[in-house]
C-alpha cells in the first residue's frame, strides 16, 4: 500500500479490546494507525494533538464509554477544527448500542459505520471501503513516496 491514510484511532480505555482488534485488523491491512499513547513526562495534550495533525483520518470508536469520556470529548473537538480546516476527515465507527446521545457532530453530519455486532475484521474491511473513497492529502501522499 504505497499511499495511504494515516488514520488516528480515538477510544476509551474501558473499549481497549474492541479497539485493539481493529487496529491490529487495520495494520494488518496495510493502514498506518496510531492511537494516543501517554508515557512518564510527555505532555498528553501535546501528544494527541501532534498525531491528530499528522493523520488525514480521525476514527472514534463510538461506545457509551467514548460518549461519556472528558478526553474523547476533547479529541472529538479539536478534530473537528482540523476537519473544519480541510486538514482530517472523520469516520465514526459505532461498535455498540449507547444510552447516550450520538452528538449531532457525529451524527448529522457524518455516516456512522455501523459495525454494531460485527468483529474486528469486519469492521476493519468497512472502514478500509470507506478510505477508498477519500483522496489522500498530498503530504500523506508525498510522505509515503
């Protein structure tokens, strides 16, 4: 996979599992994924921020949990200023059925992949089809050259 989209994948720690499988289906595919990963002394929201600018897609992987998160909800929004910006796109992908509301953000204005009761690999396979109809920025582009 020459070219390729560097997708950030956002998710609360309680959905490690689910989010786990589908990243590893998704390099595993080929797919550059990075997730936020915090170590002693770095500066989390210095981190997150630097690898949501450095991916061309913002995947969140919607669950109560990720609804409810102070730092989803963070992630959420500063992806939404990138995507505002023409710099990121997002593909929400909706792994269970929530009692929370789906913010409008999500779900007016974006097509939820619905992978409600699907495993890993299927979820994966749904979002590698979506990124197929998404052009890759030229930096993604040219980075991979």
């Amino acid at each position: 996979m020459a070219e390729t989209h560097r997708i950030f994948v956002a998710y609360c720690r309680d959905d490690v599992a689910i989010a786990g499988a589908v990243m590893t289906e998704l390099k595993q595919a080929g797919a550059h994924v990075w997730a936020a990963s915090s170590s002693l002394g770095q500066d989390w929201v210095d981190s997150i921020e630097r690898g949501m600018a450095d991916s061309s897609v913002f995947l969140p992987i919607v669950t109560d949990n990720f609804l409810r998160s102070s730092w989803c909800t963070y992630e959420l929004g500063f992806a939404l200023q990138l995507q505002r910006a023409g710099a990121l796109t997002i593909v929400p992908v909706i792994v269970s059925d929530t009692t929370e509301r789906v913010p409008p953000t999500l779900s007016r204005k974006h097509e939820l992949i619905d992978g409600r009761g699907l495993k890993a690999n299927t979820i994966a396979d749904h979002v590698l089809d979506r990124l197929k109809a998404l052009p890759i920025p030229p930096l993604m582009a040219s980075a991979e050259a």
